[in-house]
C-alpha cells in the first residue's frame, strides 16, 4: 500500500475513515489491499488515499472522494464488493467505517 500523504484538493469533499483490526496471517490480504488501492484510485470522483497499519494488525484508512455518489459508486463495485465479502470471511476481527464531509482542512508545521 502506498505511504504518505494524499494531495487533496480544497474542502469540502468526503472521506471514508476505515478502522480495522486484522486476523494472523496474510492469506492474500497485502496483494488485495494493494489492487484495490490501486483500483479506488481510478475510480472517478477518488481523490486519494492515506493508509497505515500497526505491527499489531490495527489499521486505518483514509480515501477521500468528491461527493457521496462517488462513494456509493465505490462501495458498489464488483471487484470492491468481493474484497469486501473476503475482508468479513478472513482477514478483520473487527472493522469501523464513517463517513464525513470535510469542510476544512490544515496542514503544518512548516513556517512556525
């Protein structure tokens, strides 16, 4: 998955904040986390992601899209819909998902 910050246009827009708490074992996540980074990334309307994970197997990410169309899209995509039947089957103990329209954004420190 990449690392780093997503560069993100000026407020408003939505993100999907996932919290996850992962099962032992790969059992193909890293390889699928890696395609659908990749393929939320072309979908219309995604504006990037942010995604980290602790040695411990909780993680969080971040993808930001342009409006709640775009996300419903994204939800309901057929390669996107399987990973999330195999997400439920093996790889999360425990997952949140919210939904929140960003109205303001900052960054920092530089120029302190």
């Amino acid at each position: 998955m990449a690392a780093g910050f997503a560069t993100l246009p000026l407020p408003p827009y939505y993100v999907v904040a996932f919290s996850s708490q992962r099962t032992t074992g790969d059992n193909g996540y890293g390889a699928m986390a890696d395609a659908m980074l990749e393929l939320a990334l072309q979908q219309p309307g995604c504006l990037g992601a942010e995604s980290a994970r602790s040695p411990d197997g909780f993680g969080i990410t971040n993808a930001y899209f342009a409006d709640e169309a775009a996300i419903l899209a994204w939800k309901n995509h057929a390669r996107h819909l399987g990973a999330q039947k195999l997400g439920q089957e093996r790889w999360y103990e425990h997952y949140e998902l919210r939904i929140a329209r960003v109205e303001r954004a900052y960054s920092g420190p530089e120029g302190r």
